[in-house]
C-alpha cells in the first residue's frame, strides 16, 4: 500500500492552490480583477513588444562630460600623491584641455616625483584590448625640467566613452526593468545613440522621467566658516560649491571633494525612519564603508552634506562615528518618492547625460497572423501530448496530463506574479516545456513497466518504479539547473529574471 506523508499533500497542495489563484487574473476583466478580495493576486501577464507593441525612445549620449570627470579624477590622484607626505611638493595643479598641468619645485625631486606618478600612466582600459594583449595606455606622461603634463590618449578617450555608453545602458535596464521580466530591448546605435524598447508600456513621459533622473549621490565635507553674506558675493574657497537645500531656502557650502559617492552603494531600500516619514536605507561596499568610517571617526562635530543631484537632501552633524558601513537618507516626501528613490541609487548614477531625440509608440512587430500561429503551435503541442500520454499509458497517462495542467497553471501564475513579459520566444519556451514535463512521467511509468515484466506486484512495482527512476530524474534536472545557474549569474537583462527575488540562492 503506498502512504504519502501529510506533510508534502498538504505543501502540495498549498502550492498549486497558489499557482491557480496567481493565474485567475488572467482569464479575468479589469473590471472583475477590481472586484477580487483582497487576498487573491491579481497582476496579470505582461505581452511583449512583438506581440502587442510598446514604446520606443531614441536617446543621444553626451559624452563629453566623460573627459570631463575623467581629468578631475586624474587630478585629486595628484593631489592625493601631493598630500601622502611625499619628500617633494607639487604646485600649480590645473587641468587644461584634456590634459592635468603641475610643477614639481626643486631639481633633485622631480625623479622621485616621476616614479610616483608613473603608476597612473600604466594603468590599461578597455576589456576587448585586454585580451587582444596589452591593452590601450589611457594616460600619457611628459615633463619640461619639473613642468609635467598628463595627457589623457584618443584611444584611452574613446575606450573610456564606449565604456560609459555601456555603463549607462546597464543602468538604464535596472530603472526600467530591475527585475528582468519585461525583455525590454537596449542596443546602441552608431557611436553615441542608445535606442530603448519597453514592451506593453503607453507613457513614454513616465519612462523619460524615469531614465532622465542623474541620481547622483555623494558625501562631502561642509565649510561652515562661510556667511551667507560670502555666499552671495561668490567669496568661496578652492574648490568649494555652494548648493541649495531641498528641504527650505538657504544654501549650503560644501567642499567638491567626495568623501564617498553612490558608485559604492551595494543596496538601497525604501523604509522609515523613527518618526514613520518616509526613507531610503543604504549600504557601502567595503571600501566605501572604510572611507565613511575614517571620515566620520575624524570629523565627530562637524556636519557633514548628502548631495543627490546637485541639491543637498540632509547635512547632519556628525555625533559618532559610523563604522557600520550603512545609514539613511531622510526628508524624501512620500512613499512612493522612497521606493523611486532607492531604485534609482540602487541602479546607480547615469555615468553621461542622456537626452531623448525621438518618441514613438510603436504597434506589435508581428503580424496577427504570426501570432495566431504560435498560439496554434502551443495548442497542438499540448493536446498531442495529452492525447499521446492517454492512448499509451491509460490511467498513469491520465494522471500524467493532470500534472501538465498544473504545471502549466504554475508557470502561468508564476509569470504573472513576478510580471513578466510573455514574447513569441515565451510563447516557444512554454511548447518546449509541455514536452519536458512529461518527461519524468515517462521515466516513472517505463520503469513501473519494468518492474511489473520482473514479476513485482502493481503497488510493489510503483513503488520501486518511482524509487529507481528518481536517481535519473535528479541527474536530469541538476544538468539542467546547472546550466541554467550559469546562465542567471553570468547573463544580463531577461536572463536574470529573477536576481533580485532570490538574495538567498545566487
């Protein structure tokens, strides 16, 4: 006599009891989706744009700006070599055209000077030269007596804008898609053109809006020394800014150094703060928290500026140090603010500025007939199965169909609870998955049949047929598993469907 412990009916049950609730939205109106209770999901599958069109914005990238920060960064390491009590003193350090222009004073330290600056000429960009060998040199160096000139190189110039194209184009995909279920489409065009698809979406100003935010956060000292007076005349130091407050009038002088900048944000999540406002909690990377640590350790006293965007959001004074690595951003506005904010920094900071030459609201990309044809396909596919599995194994067959239904109202319901976005390809995946999920059925009862020619009695032979079939069913599955693990963690966009639901797992 086969038992099944109560434990896995009851999971089981639950389970497909989930999935059939998760998939009744979809064969529901949005009228009686609205009337559902409360406790039953009602987010519905997502169509591609192939299937029933979406929006399709064309974006230019200004990458200017990259030489820009590229020089500035060249410089504070200057400065950084300048201040490490070096046995020389560097002057006069400026940047002029692409190029970062200093003196080294006296004769006998311009070789011990040139030695410490040496490094930042042979550091190599660019992956695909990388594994060409040797890699593109970004910045050259020159000197005149103790005049030395670094000079950023037009290969290391161009590697450096392809890579924030990139970059920005990543960033892009985690604001409109952060889950990867929409299998939206980014590609480039031409050397500085990005060209973004969503699928199913009719606003292209909510989309716009979204991409077009900078989202750029950084941590910098405040001089407090100034008076609004100074601030008005322009009287700041080397140097120094002065920014609006987001939560009044006034302005704030902070110092351009960054002390840490979003770049090192490895998590960000809409919460609230100790009074129920709305906030963003957030967490450095290890050598962010360092950096936050040593500064806030040293500077107990003294405020210090969030600044996102241009604009400081908070300047709190600095009461002890905080070494946790972690901390919070408050007086954000609303909730729904909080959660806009936290995807945004979690996604990171556009590396360029973006600005959008064309806007369209495109229909779907195949025709009707096309479509009709896949869903034909599936049909066919589902019901020759069914019928196969019924004429050729009679009763397990018929309990062999019952659990393709319900995995195919699993699928359907897990589709539409983590909305994800069903394409022509989808639809081909689910015809390729009927015929693999009889696969184990066909295992078991093959080897029921086995068992049963062996002289085993019917209860017998299920029984062994299940316990010797499961080692090949296992092996079947960890291959597949295997290959689609590889796929999750080294892929990106649709590949990656489901990151950010499974911290626990990958």
């Amino acid at each position: 006599m086969l038992t099944f412990p109560r434990w896995k009916v009851l999971i089981i049950l639950a389970v497909c009891l989930f999935g059939v609730l998760a998939a009744v939205p979809n064969f529901l109106t949005e009228e009686q989706r609205a009337e559902l209770p409360g406790f039953m999901p009602t987010k519905t599958l997502s169509l591609g744009l192939d299937l029933r069109g979406g929006v399709r914005l064309l974006y230019s990238a200004d990458t200017d700006d990259v030489v820009k920060a590229r020089l500035e960064n060249l410089a504070d390491q200057v400065r950084d070599i300048r201040n490490n009590n070096r046995p020389f003193r560097i002057r006069s350090i400026q940047t002029e055209g692409r190029s970062v222009l200093f003196t080294v004073e006296a004769e006998d330290q311009i070789e011990a000077a040139r030695q410490e600056l040496l490094p930042l000429t042979q550091n190599s960009v660019g992956a695909t030269n990388a594994l060409l060998g040797g890699g593109v040199q970004e910045v050259a160096m020159t000197r005149e007596g103790g005049a030395f000139t670094l000079t950023l190189t037009d290969q290391g110039i161009e590697v450096q804008k392809r890579d924030a194209i990139s970059r920005a184009m990543e960033v892009i995909r985690k604001r409109i898609d952060p889950d990867g279920t929409k299998e939206i489409l980014l590609q480039v065009e031409g050397s500085d053109r990005i060209v973004l698809e969503v699928p199913g979406a009719s606003d292209p100003e909510e989309i716009k809006r979204l991409v077009g935010k900078t989202a750029k956060l950084s941590f910098h000292d405040v001089n407090t020394n100034v008076s609004p007076e100074d601030i008005a005349r322009g009287r700041l130091g080397v140097r120094e800014r002065a920014l609006p407050m987001s939560d009044g009038p006034g302005q704030i002088v902070i110092k351009e150094r960054i002390i840490v900048s979003g770049d090192d944000l490895t998590d960000a999540k809409a919460a609230y703060d100790q009074n129920g406002r709305p906030a963003v909690t957030f967490a450095f990377n290890t050598a962010g928290a360092k950096r936050f640590g040593n500064h806030t350790r040293d500077n107990v006293g003294r405020p210090f500026a969030i600044v996102l965007d241009n604009t400081v959001i908070s300047a709190p004074t600095i009461q002890v140090p905080i070494l946790s690595g972690s901390g919070q951003i408050t007086n954000i506005g609303t909730a729904a603010e909080a959660q806009e904010l936290a995807t945004l920094l979690k996604a990171g900071a556009l590396p360029i500025p973006l600005s959008v030459l064309s806007e369209r609201t495109v229909g779907p990309s195949l025709g009707q007939e096309t479509i009709d044809a896949g869903k034909t396909a599936s049909m066919v596919g589902f019901v020759g199965v069914i019928v196969f599995m019924l004429a050729y194994y009679g009763r397990f067959g018929l309990a062999a169909n019952v659990a393709l239904l319900t995995n195919l109202v699993l699928i359907l319901g897990a589709l539409s609870l983590f909305q994800a976005t069903l394409t022509l390809p989808g639809i081909a995946g689910i015809v390729l998955t009927i015929g693999m999920a009889v696969d184990a059925n066909v295992l078991i009862f093959e080897r029921i049949r086995e068992e049963q020619a062996n002289g085993r009695k019917p209860f017998g032979a299920m029984e062994h047929g299940y316990g010797e079939a499961m080692s090949t069913i296992v092996d079947a599955n960890i291959t597949t598993f295997i290959a689609a693990a590889v796929l999750y963690m080294l892929g990106s966009g649709p590949v990656q469907a489901l990151r950010s639901r499974l911290p626990l797992v990958f």
